[in-house]
C-alpha cells in the first residue's frame, strides 16, 4: 500500500513539475496570451462543446485575435481577425500551409495520399494542384463543363418540380434542400471525372458517408490530444471513418477498373475516350502510365493518390456547395421580405425564361448579395486548419515549428469591428460594399473560400453553381414551410460543426411551381 501511495505521489509530482515547465518555457518563447492551461488535459475545456469555432470565437473575445491553446500535448494558435489571418494565409503564407494528417484518416493510406494532407511544398501537391488547375478549373476547361453544370442544374429543378406535382401540383410533397442540392452537385462532378452518372441511391449512400465522414474528421480526438495512446483509437473514430472511406474507395476503383478494361480493349493511352474527349480519369491514368514506362519511382500518380484525389474533389465540392444552399433556402424562407425582393431581381433580368444562364449572374446584383451574405453567416468551412512548417513571428510573437495554427472563418465573419449587426441576415450590406471572393482579392473580412497558397481549387465552378442553383430554385418555384415546421417556430437553425459547417436539422420545404 505504501508503495502505491509514493507511486501516486511521485507521479503528481513529476505532472506538476512538468507543468510548471511549459509555463515557464511558453513564458520564454512569447507565444500568444491564452487562457492558462490545467496540467495533462491544458485547455481542452475552454473549447468544449459541440461547435468549437464559437467556443474559440468566444476565448478571442477575452484574450484577443491570437490566441494560444494548449490542447492535451497540442500546441495551438488561433487567428480570429482579419489582420491575423491576412498574416497567417498571406504574410506566412509560404510558412503556415502545412496541414497536420487527422488520425481519423488513418486506413487505406488516405492520409498519406490525399492533396489535404500533403505540404504546399511536396512535389504531389504541386503536381495534383497543377492538375486540377488545367484539367478541371482552367477557363477553357470550366466553359467546355458548361453543358454538364447545366445538365446538372436541370436535373435539380426536374426533380423539385416531380415533387411539386406529385398532390397534381398542389406543392404537397417536402422536398429535401440539401440533399437535392448535394445530388446535383455529384452529378457534375461524376461528369467532370468520369464522364459518368450517378443513380439517387448511389448519391443518397454518398452523401450520407461525405457527411459522416466530415463529422467525424472534426470531432475532438484524443488520440490526436495525446498521440501515446493513438494506437488504441479509444473513440473508435479511426474505425468509423474507414467504412466510409472504403466505401467510397470502392465506388471509385470500379470507375478506374471499367476505364481501365476499356482503355486495353480500345488499345493505349485515353483511347477508349479520344483524344479530345478525355475526363480526369483518363488523364490521370495516362500520367501513371508514363510514369510506369520511364520507371519513375516518385510515382506521382499511382492507384491511392488518383483514388484519394477523386475522394477528395467529390467530398469537398459536393458537401460545402450543398450545405451553401442548404443555408442560404433556410434564411431565405427566414426571412420573407428578402425572398420577396430576390424573387423581384429575378423576375426583372429573368423574365420568363426557365433556365438561369451563367452571364446573368453579373445582372442579379441581389442574387450576389444573398450568396455572399450566407457565406458570412454559415461558413461552409468554419476553421481553416495549418500547421507551421518553420518558426515564425506574427504581430511579435513567436510562433515555434510544428504549431497547429486555426483560421477561425467563423468568428472573422461575425466581428462587430468589422460588420454591422454581425449576427443577422442582411444582403443588403454587399450593395454598399463591394467585396470579391477571388483568389486575387486581398480583403480578409469576407474568405469562405479560404485564401493565400491554399485557396479553394474548385473556386471557379462553385461559385457559378451556387448561384445558379439558387437563383433557379427562387425564380422557378414558390417555396413554404411544412406546418409542423411552421408550428415549431420556423426553421431549425442550429448548426452541425464538421469539416463543413451544415445545419443540423434538415430543411424540408414545400415547392409549388410558379415559371
């Protein structure tokens, strides 16, 4: 009994020892202030909760717009201001685009093969990034999608418009925003990739596993707090989240494997397509087959990394686009007088066309206005996660190698120094102040799609979907709420904190066709 008491004993004392060592030896390397950290667990109950960017949001208002946080054995440093995160994303920008691996990737070698996980400077990134750039997103390659983006759009509308008429057109039937949203957005993308369909089943089951595995992704996790106990998974999160990631990974190898029957059956490199007719997959699968010849051992596109690439474009421009318009019907249906007056831009540019081209966009200032408003609100992504590749020093304090570095978007968007009455709807605010989302812009007040080396890559087809999608669904159909919802208060608008920032109740509206 002795015995285990002086264990006891000792070890307190060797944690309180160590303890005081990292206050002192934070003190000495003049981190951020932050509130002060408990031995072991550090500051994991300051940022407890279900939505940790309001919990953040809420330790930069008493502490400032850097914050330190000790999370278990995980130094963290978060920007919360437009200044601090125009030093994080631009100034540092060549220093701070590293991004720690979640462990919850840990299986079928996703977090050794994903763009997400690689450094700015890894020879796969650049190559995987130069790709989707000339590939996917280059101004020629994003006008030759036209017709699948409005292909894409019609099936959305075609859809709501089966439910609108299914009680012979009484608008009976609830129609799900996001997930029609989602379907329309996987269908584009199937497109772009594999010049491929996909079935609603098929999409149903897809999104179901982007999301969950979104959530768990984010979800605190202790093997990533204290790294000795990894190896246990004790949350089981690394478990949960290979499923969907097999899943998805078998989703895509039978795309590969059919192209990959036909390309040999069609005899060489893209044949089965022509050479002016080749989607993703097939360039891809050409570069690994050059790679293959000339016995090139960086293998920059072999099986995982085309697998994880493909994951990767699916998941993240399906969900964010989805949960954007998802967001922006629910405010919408929120507030009446501002679908009033959207619908008004509509049907003065619109007129009585039933489909929304492209080139309207720069003539529904409104519509813009909306879009901009919702990613203030609801950011798709909250926090933009980094990690330091090399010591750096930020408004004087030094921030050590290896620093986990968080660009709070959430709490950015919601400063009162910044925006008037940040906490409501109002699209009119964008009529007076003129703010560009492009890679190119340097304002900091307003980045849902990131900024600096890390931009969005998908940049360029996002934001001509989301305003077409909305802008088609307002002007096409009238919308309303079931009357339960009705009954309940309106809209839920409680959020669901992930990788992507969704609403944590569906919305469910009713649709009557009025075009």
């Amino acid at each position: 009994m002795a015995i285990f008491i002086g264990c006891i004993c000792s070890l307190a004392l060797l944690l309180l020892c160590s303890h005081v060592f990292q206050l002192l030896s934070d003190a000495r390397r003049r981190l951020p202030p932050g509130p002060r950290p408990l031995p072991v667990i550090g500051n994991l109950l300051d940022v407890a909760g279900e939505l940790p960017h309001r919990s953040l949001a809420c330790v930069a208002e008493r502490y400032g717009p850097l914050v330190t946080l000790r999370l278990g054995t995980m130094l963290a440093v978060v920007a919360s201001s437009p200044a601090t995160a125009r030093d994080v994303l631009h100034r540092h920008g060549a220093s701070i685009t590293d991004r720690g691996t979640p462990d919850a990737w840990s299986t079928d070698g996703h977090d050794s093969n994903s763009i997400f996980a690689f450094p700015t400077r890894h020879h796969r990134w650049r190559a995987l990034r130069r790709l989707g750039a000339e590939q996917l997103f280059s101004p020629r390659r994003v006008e030759e999608q036209r017709p699948l983006r409005r292909d894409a759009v019609r099936g959305l509308l075609r859809h709501v418009a089966e439910l609108a008429a299914a009680s012979g057109g009484g608008g009976a039937a609830v129609v799900d925003v996001g997930r029609a949203a989602f379907a329309a957005m996987a269908s584009l993308l199937f497109g772009a990739l594999f010049s491929a369909g996909i079935d609603a089943a098929t999409s149903c089951r897809f999104r179901d596993a982007a999301r969950e595995f979104a959530l768990l992704t984010m979800t605190p996790n202790v093997s990533e707090f204290f790294p000795v106990v990894a190896m246990a998974d004790l949350q089981g999160l690394r478990r949960r989240t290979a499923r969907h990631i097999t899943w998805m990974y078998q989703l895509i190898d039978g795309h590969v494997e059919r192209r990959m029957r036909g390309r040999e059956t069609a005899g060489g490199c893209g044949a089965a397509h022509g050479e002016k007719e080749k989607d993703l997959l097939d360039v891809m699968l050409d570069m690994s087959e050059k790679e293959e010849q000339n016995d090139d051992s960086s293998l920059t596109m072999n099986r995982g990394v085309i697998r994880a690439f493909m994951a990767d474009l699916l998941m993240a421009g399906s969900e964010t686009s989805s949960a954007v318009i998802e967001w922006a019907m629910a405010e919408l249906l929120q507030n009446p007088q501002t679908m009033t007056k959207l619908q008004e831009e509509l049907k003065k540019v619109i007129g009585s066309k039933t489909c929304i081209d492209e080139e309207d966009i720069d003539q529904l200032p409104y519509l813009q206005a909306v879009i901009k408003e919702t990613h203030r609100l609801h950011p798709a992504i909250p926090l933009l996660m980094y990690k330091a590749a090399v010591p750096v020093e930020i408004q004087g304090y030094k921030i050590p190698k290896e620093t986990t570095v968080i660009v709070n978007t959430w709490a950015i968007h919601q400063n009162s120094e910044v925006w008037i009455e940040p906490d409501k709807f109002i699209p009119e605010r964008f009529l007076q102040k003129e703010i560009s989302l492009s890679s190119g812009s340097t304002n900091m007040e307003l980045i849902p799609f990131s900024a600096g080396r890390r931009f969005c890559l998908g940049y360029p087809v996002a934001n001509r979907m989301l305003h077409v999608m909305l802008a088609s669904l307002v002007h096409q159909f009238q919308w309303t709420l079931p009357e339960v919802v009705k009954k309940n208060g309106g809209v839920d608008m409680a959020e669901k904190f992930g990788i992507t920032l969704s609403m944590a109740t569906p919305l469910h509206a009713i649709a009557k066709n009025i075009v």
